[in-house]
C-alpha cells in the first residue's frame, strides 16, 4: 500500500499538478491539505475519474482538508467536534486504517495570539488520538508546520526565537507520537534531511534551504510493516509547483 500527505496550496491552482500526479504515481491514499475551497468547488468529479473516492473538509480560500481513497472511504469526521472555526483536520476509515488529514496552525510568530490557537490545536489532536481505540490501525498525516529537531532544518540559526521549532510545539508533537505513533520517514531515513517544504522566495529549494515540516505518523504494528518512506522532491519542481512536495510510505502486506 502506498500512502501520501501533500499540502498542495490551493487545490484550485495545483489541480493539474495533482491529477499528473496521481496518474504517475497511483498512491492508494492521498491526504491533502490546503485546498484553499468550499466543499462546492472541490472536484470530486476529477477524483472520479481517476479511480478515487473523496472527502473534504473546505473553508473558501483558506485551509481545507481532504482525504482521496482507492479502498473506499467510511465514518467521515469533519473537525474537532468544538468550536474550532477552521477547517483543519478529517479523518476517515479507508479499508482496515483510520486516516486523519491534518493541517496545523502556522502560529505565525511566538507572541502572536495564531501561536497559542496552535499549541491548543495540537493538545486537542493529542487528546482525539489519545482516546482511539489502541486495536485501530492509524496513520495522521499532513502539514505539522513544526520541525521535530533542528536535523529538520536547514539553519537552525536562522529560526531562533521563531515558530516551527519552539520547544513548546517540538513537546507538543512529542506528546503526540507518545500516543504510539511513530514518525515514519524519519525512522526509515535517520541520516537524510529529508525536508518537504522550500519558501518560493530566494531560490530556496534549489539552494536546499528547506523544512521537513509534513510529517506521516504510523502505529507501530504498520510502522513495522513500513517499508519505504521518501519526499517526492520533482513534485516541487516545474511550473506552478505547491511550496510543499508529497511525502509518500510504502507498507508491505
């Protein structure tokens, strides 16, 4: 099975490059994030056609969640179930495994009112997956927007004092891969960067001053049957690319 988390910054403006995508790579499960539309603009339509089924949580032209399945999708959750007003997360059964699409907050900058809307995000995350059922096969994927150590970046110097890799959120993150998830591209890859976004200013991604911020998180029993964990680095090149590139699992039966 080959499993993707993709934050494709606005579906509108990157559906080609997702349907070539698809077509290319043919994963079994796609989780998106940053649709940037309504669940009227979504084109359930296109994923038909290319042998998928979908779901989506939209939010105009912000944020948005999306999962797209070969293996069916069942018991569809939109949100928190709180009074969150943004469309960040959904999960959803797709053959025998839960799948959350997640997009977490940005946080914007340490004092900003954005930085504690995302710790509280990520202690809500914490509890939803605290509470499954350990039996559940799980994997969350999506755009954590936190690096979990300085390995995950490019200059650490250049980001003290910053989001993205404040202890508070790297703690947060922690907390959730304690609820038994495993962090499965860096397990597979302990020695590569393996970073999945590149800012589009200052030449960033051919300079390799990236962030492996878009995480894919397994239960154990499917982190042991893991067999491939990789960033798709040519999704970002060409034109029009998302700022993020696919980072993909392949699991053995």
């Amino acid at each position: 099975m080959k499993i993707a988390t993709w934050n494709v910054n606005s579906l509108t403006a990157r559906w080609p490059r997702v349907d070539e995508w698809l077509e290319t790579e043919s994963p079994d499960i796609l989780l998106i994030q940053e649709t940037k539309q309504t669940d009227a603009k979504f084109p359930f339509d296109g994923f038909s056609s290319l042998g998928y089924e979908s779901a989506h949580y939209g939010q105009g032209q912000w944020n948005g969640v999306a999962i797209v399945s070969r293996h069916g999708i069942d018991d569809v959750v939109r949100g928190f179930g709180d009074d969150d007003p943004e469309a960040r997360i959904i999960s959803a059964t797709c053959g025998d495994i839960r799948f959350y699409s997640c997009y977490i907050p940005n946080g914007r900058a340490l004092e900003d009112p954005h930085y504690a809307y995302k710790l509280r995000w990520l202690s809500s995350l914490e509890r939803l997956l605290a509470a499954r059922p350990l039996s559940q096969r799980t994997i969350v994927g999506g755009d954590f927007n936190v690096a979990p150590n300085d390995f995950d970046v490019y200059d650490p110097s250049k980001f003290r004092g910053a989001t993205h890799v404040s202890e508070p959120e790297r703690a947060a993150l922690r907390q959730i891969e304690a609820t038994g998830l495993v962090d499965i591209t860096r397990k597979l890859n302990p020695l590569e960067p393996c970073y999945s976004w590149w800012d589009y200013r200052n030449g960033s991604f051919h300079r390799g001053w990236g962030l492996r911020i878009d995480l894919l998180l397994l239960d154990a029993t499917l982190a042991e049957r893991a067999k491939n964990s990789y960033v798709d680095r040519g999704a970002r090149k060409g034109e029009k690319p998302s700022d993020h590139a696919p980072v993909v699992v392949e699991i053995g039966d």
